[in-house]
C-alpha cells in the first residue's frame, strides 16, 4: 500500500527503477552463455513486460544479482506503489518471476 505522502515523483522513480531490474534480468537470460529455449523464452517474456511500461525511463542500477533477485527486487519496489501498478503489470511481473524461480543464475 502506498503512504499517503508519497508523490507523483516517487511513483515514477518507483516504475523507473523497477523497470532497471527487469531489464537487468532480461540482460542476464538473454546474455546467458548456456543458452537454452527456456531461457530465451523467459528473456523475451522479460522484453514483454518491458514493453508493458511504455515511455517510462528505466534507472540505471546494478546488474549483480541473478535473474530472479533482479524480478524480485523489481517487484519489491513497485509493491511500495502498488496502488499505481497497474494489474497487467503486476500480474506479468509476478508470473515471470515464478516462471524464472530459483533456477536461473
């Protein structure tokens, strides 16, 4: 749930940064050096969601974690404005992330 004294500004750097962690997800399954189908599907399902967040700026942040801690970071912080995601959004995101789990370094 959203506090009540956070901003429109907030809000866009909330989307801005969650979409920094799903492209930095999308980077670590499409760039993956064992390559399989599995995860070029889940790196184009990661271009979908991108897609979903049209013209907002991703942030830059760090690319350390592995797929599944970069979803779920992006989930975390769109969780602080989740009254703003809209469900499209949300569900894309939490459907990825358990399509990702815990098996994708």
């Amino acid at each position: 749930m959203t506090s009540p004294d956070r901003g429109a500004s907030n809000v866009e750097d909330a989307f801005a940064e969650a979409l920094g962690h799903i492209r930095n997800a999308t980077d670590r399954l499409l760039g993956d050096d064992d390559q399989s189908t599995s995860t070029l599907l889940l790196g184009l399902s990661c271009l979908d969601l991108q897609a979903m967040f049209g013209d907002v700026w991703p942030a830059c942040v760090a690319n350390e974690g592995t797929p599944s801690e970069s979803l779920a970071c992006a989930e975390a912080t769109l969780g602080e404005v989740l009254d703003h995601v809209p469900l499209a959004v949300w569900a894309a995101l939490r459907s990825l992330r358990e399509q990702v789990g815990d098996g994708h370094r």
